[in-house]
C-alpha cells in the first residue's frame, strides 16, 4: 500500500499535465472508487477546466482545477495515477481517464480500496482539513508527539504509528523501519515507553520520512540500502545490523518484522 513518500511520488505524475485543459474524459461511473461523489457533476464540471496544483498530505492527494474544482485522490492498496502520451486508449481498471491535448492522465485500481472525491467550491474541501501537522512540518514536535502517544496510552506503538491523525503518511512498512531504528518492540504498550524511547521514536519518524521523501519521494528509487525494508518481506530476512534473523508476527493486525536484538 503506498505510504507517505510513494503517494508523494505518484503526485507529481500528474504534474506534466498542470496548465492543460480537459477536453474530453472518461470515468467508471458505477464503480466505488468514486462512493460518495457526484460523477455526473464531475464530469460536467472538469471537461473545459484546467489542472492548476497538486498536493499531497499523508496519504491523500489534492488536485486543484480552474473553475473551484476539486478532485482528491486516495490511493488505497493497488492505486495509482499516472500521465500517459496523448494516444492513450483507457484500459479495464482506468477508473479515471482524463483525456488533455497532449497526455492523458489516468487513474488505475485493480482492487478499487482508492476513492476519487470530486467537489466544487471556492475553498478547499472540508474532507481535505486535517488536524495533524505534516510529519516534515515544524508543527509535527516533541510536544504534538507526546500528546498523542498519551492518548493512546493502551494500544501498542504500532498501532499508535499507523493513526494518521496523529502520523499522517505512516504506513505499515515506514512503522517497522520507525520502530527498529528507534530500538523498541512493536507491540510494546505505549505507556511502557520510557522518555528515551519516546525521543528515539520522535527522531526516528523524522529521518524515515525525510529520507524516504529523498529517495522514493523525489524519483521512486529505493530507500537506503541498510534498511530493514529491504528484509522484512524476505522469508529468511536478517536484522541489517546484526544479521540476526527477524522475527514476523501480526500487530495491530498487521503483518510486522523487528529484530529481537535491536528492540525489545
Ligand atoms: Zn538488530
């Protein structure tokens, strides 16, 4: 499922197409990616409009139209947007197809967990506000941090990592490489935490995610090579430090490796 620096990546896909005009378009009406919106609306509304800005915050996407044209993207687990070259022919899973003079820019899910959110207005969506800072962001500090770990004191920190109202972005895999490199075991209550391990967790959301920004962010390319990423998925996937195999288990109901040396 793609996480804060993939969608990041995926956003600017649709970038080649700012300034053009959607002259014709082509949309799965019936299909859920689009639960809740008005499609009829959205294909009045966007053919004539132009694509103006692209936004990303956590795992979501924003793309301004002219004419107060919203379209939010959310990529769910088998997403993504792309530009393709003007003699695109849609196929089965383009969900969203728009077609401009020189590139079409399409939206495919095979798995339809995405949503494509379609509003009209002169502000941005309410379904865009959010209360959590960006995690890159200033906002995003030691005391936002604490707070919200003190307000799930009960559940484990993997489960606490993956509320995007506290961590917008973090997903499953950003969890693991957060909690390995910040030595604590994913299923650690959150008020077992001492004071170290909180700074360490603080230090280690910052760094995942501002390298991760750098290297899939910018240009799809793979995080650093010592990360545990690279491990995890692998049936006999060893602890990039300690080349001590990892351990699998599920936690917050999902599938999670640590390396039993490094945290406990
Ligand atoms: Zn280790």
């Amino acid at each position: 499922m793609p996480e804060l620096a993939e969608v990041e990546w995926f956003r600017k896909q649709w970038d080649a197409g700012r300034g053009g005009e959607i002259v014709d378009l082509s949309l799965h009406t019936r299909n859920r990616v689009f639960r809740g919106s008005d499609v009829h609306q959205l294909q009045q509304r966007l053919i004539g409009a132009s694509l103006l800005s692209s936004h990303a915050r956590g795992k979501r996407m924003l793309f301004k139209f002219s004419g107060d044209n919203w379209l939010g993207i959310h990529l769910g687990m088998t997403g993504n947007i792309r530009a393709e070259t003007a003699k695109y022919r849609a196929a089965k899973h383009d969900h969203l197809v728009l077609f401009q003079r020189e590139r079409v820019l399409v939206f495919t899910d095979s798995r339809q967990f995405g949503r494509v959110r379609f509003y009209h207005g002169s502000d941005e969506p309410d379904w865009w506000k959010s209360d959590a800072p960006e995690i890159i962001s200033r906002e995003f500090d030691r005391k936002f941090v604490d707070e919200f770990l003190d307000r799930h004191r009960k559940a484990p920190i993997k489960a606490v990592l993956l509320m995007q109202n506290g961590f917008p972005g973090i997903g499953n895999w950003m969890a693991d490489e957060i909690l390995w490199r910040a030595k604590v075991l994913p299923s650690k209550k959150t008020t077992k935490l001492s004071a170290r391990e909180c700074t360490a967790i603080f230090r280690a959301t910052k760094f995942v995610v501002r390298r991760s920004l750098e290297t899939l962010g910018e240009d799809f390319s793979d995080p650093p090579r010592n990360w545990l990423i690279h491990q995890k998925w692998k049936r006999n996937g060893i602890c990039p430090i300690h080349r001590t195999p990892l351990r699998h288990a599920t936690v917050a109901g999902r599938t999670t490796a640590w390396c039993p040396r490094c945290q406990r």
